[in-house]
C-alpha cells in the first residue's frame, strides 16, 4: 500500500457531525480497502487492531498510548485525525466498512487562527457580546484554541457525552457560564441553542454545514426581528475566518445581551 499504488475508488461514507467519521473503499493492486480517518476517540469505538512498532496487536493493547499521543497533540492545539484501514472482501455490505478496522495511528494537524479573530472577539465581549465555542473537536483541542484566540481563560467545557447525561434544567443553568462545547452532534447544537432562547436571550448561531440548517433557521426570525425593531444603521458586521476560505459573517447588535458563534473554523 505504498503512496505512489495506483488505487480506484470505489464507495465512499462521507463525513458527518454525528459519526465524526467519513470512509472510502479502494481498489490497490487488485485488491479492496476501507480507508477510514475521523476523531481518534470515537474510531477507537470500533477498532479491532492496532498497528504498533510496524506489528498488528488487539486494540486492548494500544488504546491507552493512541489516547495519551491523542491528547499531547490536542494540548498543543492540534486537529487531530485517526486513521485507520480494512481490507474487504468482494460483495461487502455498507455496514462493515466501518466494524473491525485496523487502527494505524494519529495525524496532528496545525490549524492557526488568523490574526484578525482575537481582536474580533475582543470587539464584540466590548460591545457586551459573548461568544461560545460549540464544536466537533476534542474537549483538549476546544480549549487550548480557546485560551489561544483569547475567547476565555477557563478550562470549563462539556462534551456530547456530558449533555447525554444532563437534563434540561441543568444544561439551562450550565449555559449561562460554560464557554465552550466539544465533540457535539447537530442535535446537540439545538439543544443548547433552546436553552439560551429559554434564558429570554438573544441568540444568533452561525453554521458552515447543513447539518445544522435547522438551528440557523431557529435563531433566523430573531435576527429578522430585531433588525425591524432597532433599525439598520446600530448593527455591526464581525468577521471571523480561518485560513482554509472559510469565512463566518457574523451580524450583530451591540444592545444585544448574549450572542453565540460557533468557531469550528477558529
């Protein structure tokens, strides 16, 4: 499986927010393969092997050093990828492409904030906007970019997980104070979204992907709303970007009290 084999795709899984995974299925030499990357934790889910020292052992026995060299990357605010293959037979079914892979190890990704985005973060807290980082990435990453690009200096965060096991009365209280939100799915952003539309705040969300079209509709009306009210002429344009053209225009009111972005580009 050298780089320079010529390979065919064949199938391909793509990525979603709720697998945090996407999958192609190659012909090299003659022969089939799932190539697979996504959140290092979550492919962890369903590998049965790990390559370790060039030799394939049972994932029982590399997990902990793929999760110790996952979270040394994510500390230096790295994106972090697994990766991880399966060769397959002719006539394979959708749902074993993804089932007992073989973990080969990690890909640490730099992936800076742009000098602009502190300073823009640092307007809109003056102007009484506050900003909360919901993402996909791993809790350690979400922070460590979050103290770097001056959102906040806590090391407060909930995961997907953590919301999984939290009720609404207590996430309604949580979201009044936590900044930061990592390696949540689209229904999670919702959820979040609901509960500061039930502290009687103004809410806007911003989101590249589809997958949380309906959030942006939901918090749409109240952006419409208050710009017939307040009038054009106060509204301030933010934005904020990375270095991959992905830009995030993000309108805001300096009379609101509360405003979230989600920074998955920062």
């Amino acid at each position: 499986m050298d780089l320079d084999t010529n390979s065919e795709k064949i199938d391909e899984m793509p990525f979603n927010s709720d697998r945090k995974m996407m999958s192609v299925v190659v012909r090299i030499d003659n022969k089939l393969y799932s190539l697979i990357k996504g959140a290092p934790d979550i492919l962890l889910n369903n590998a049965s092997h790990g390559l370790d020292d060039n030799q394939i052992k049972p994932i029982s026995e590399v997990k902990n050093k793929i999760l110790e060299k996952n979270e040394e990357f994510a500390k230096n605010a790295l994106r972090v990828l697994g990766i991880a293959y399966k060769p397959l037979n002719e006539g394979y079914k959708e749902e074993e492409i993804e089932q007992e892979y073989i973990y080969l190890g990690l890909a640490g990704i730099i992936d800076p904030a742009r000098d602009e985005v502190k300073d823009a973060i640092e307007e809109a807290r003056m102007a009484g906007i506050r900003t909360i980082m919901i993402t996909g990435d791993h809790k350690i990453t979400a922070i460590a970019i979050a103290h770097e690009i001056g959102l906040t200096e806590s090391t407060d965060a909930i995961t997907g997980m953590d919301l999984e096991d939290m009720n609404d009365d207590v996430l309604r209280e949580k979201v009044k104070t936590v900044d930061i939100f990592a390696r949540v799915t689209s229904e999670h952003k919702l959820r979040i979204l609901r509960r500061l539309k039930e502290l009687d705040l103004v809410v806007s969300m911003y989101e590249r992907q589809l997958s949380l079209g309906r959030a942006f509709l939901y918090a749409r009306d109240y952006v419409k709303a208050f710009a017939r009210i307040l009038g054009e002429k106060i509204w301030t344009g933010f934005k904020i970007s990375n270095g991959n053209n992905c830009h995030h225009w993000c309108i805001v009111c300096a009379y609101w009290n509360e405003f979230v972005c989600r920074s998955c580009c920062f």
